[in-house]
C-alpha cells in the first residue's frame, strides 16, 4: 500500500464511524461477491459491468441515514472503491470494530 494511499484510507475511515455505517458496506459487499458469483456461474458476462455498483445502496443509505456525510465515492470513486475492499478485510478481521 503506497504512503498515499494510506493516507487517503485514513480519511476515508473517518467518513465511516458508524458501526450501522460500516455494517451496511460490509453486507453490500458480501451481496457483490454473491451477485458476481451468480453472474459467473450463469455466464451472464455482461452483468459483470453492474458488480461494481453493488454495494452503494447499501453503502449510501449508511452515509445518508447514519453518518450524516457525503460517499468518499464522490470525490474520488476509484479510491473509495478499493478502500472499500480494505475496510472490509479490516472488518472481517477484527481491525475495525463490527
């Protein structure tokens, strides 16, 4: 992980301190990994595009409902994205609380 980009991690875990908050983008990301899975076991390639887009209900409605904040996905979407993979591995793991 690049000096950057861990900084940029640590901002973007300030916009998730809602337990409630980071619940929601968890289950948002369990459903992408499920929706892709499904996606590839059926060969429905095309919907592969959606997967990424799987997880802002769920995320957006913990910004919006518990956090009071805009999406870090915003500003800069590609990072967010893969800070969302992060904080994720950080939640499954115990880094985070759950």
């Amino acid at each position: 992980m690049s000096k950057e980009f861990k900084k940029y991690y640590q901002h973007y875990l300030t916009l998730h301190q809602s337990v409630w908050n980071r619940r929601l983008h968890a289950v948002g990301q369990v459903a992408t990994i499920l929706f892709t899975a499904f996606i590839i076991y059926k060969g429905y390639w095309l919907f592969l595009l959606a997967a990424p887009f799987i997880v802002y209900p769920f995320a957006w409605t913990g910004h919006f409902y518990f956090e009071k904040n805009k999406p870090a996905a915003w500003s800069k979407p590609l990072w967010a994205k893969a800070c969302d993979w992060v904080m994720f591995k950080d939640w499954l793991t115990g880094k985070i609380e759950r």
